[in-house]
C-alpha cells in the first residue's frame, strides 16, 4: 500500500489530463449539436416530402386541402393544382399551414 500514493505527481497529471479531455470532448459536441440543423418542430418540416390526402380546391390565395406530413394531417396550401395522392415538398410553414409544391419526380 505504499507504492500507491493519490498525491503522487503522476496521478495528479494524469488524473488532470482525463479531466481535461473529458472537458474538451464535451465542448466540442456542445458546439456541433447548437451548429447542427433542426430537425424537429416546424422549423425541421421544410424539405420534407408530403402526401395529399384530396383534390385541392381553388381559394383565393391559391389551391387549398388536407396533406399527410410527418404522420400528421395538415392543411396544405399551393399556387400548383394538387391532386389527391400527388406527392409533395414542403416549402414553408405559416402557422399550422404548409406551403407546398409539386414533387419533381
């Protein structure tokens, strides 16, 4: 037991050179997950690809209908004219509408 010393130099340096790694690891993956793209909420919806669920109706802003997005029935809005079944990119998000357009297949 007396070869073991806590206070010994070479514990304390290695012990501070753990510490530190563990340190600089912890920092690096904070700063890559806050630079990294969202993925959830609205914010993360454009881009993805959606389903419509009907024939969309002429409105006064444009076409109008229900979608299947991310497993969630949304209401759609489109300057192209959507028919059911056609697949969809969403484009933007206004408040719970999506914006979307044609899928280029």
């Amino acid at each position: 037991m007396d070869n073991l010393n806590i206070f010994s130099p070479t514990v304390l340096i290695l012990l501070s050179l753990i510490s530190l790694a563990i340190i600089i690891i912890t920092i690096v993956l904070g700063l890559k997950a806050h630079k990294a793209k969202i993925t959830t909420g609205v914010e993360g919806m454009v881009g993805l690809e959606a389903t419509a669920l009907e024939n969309f109706k002429e409105d006064f802003k444009g076409y109008k209908g229900n979608i299947l997005a991310n497993g969630e029935i949304w209401t759609g809005i489109s300057e192209d004219n959507i028919k059911k079944n056609d697949l969809l990119t969403i484009i933007d998000v206004t408040g719970m509408k999506l914006s979307v357009k044609k899928k280029i297949k």
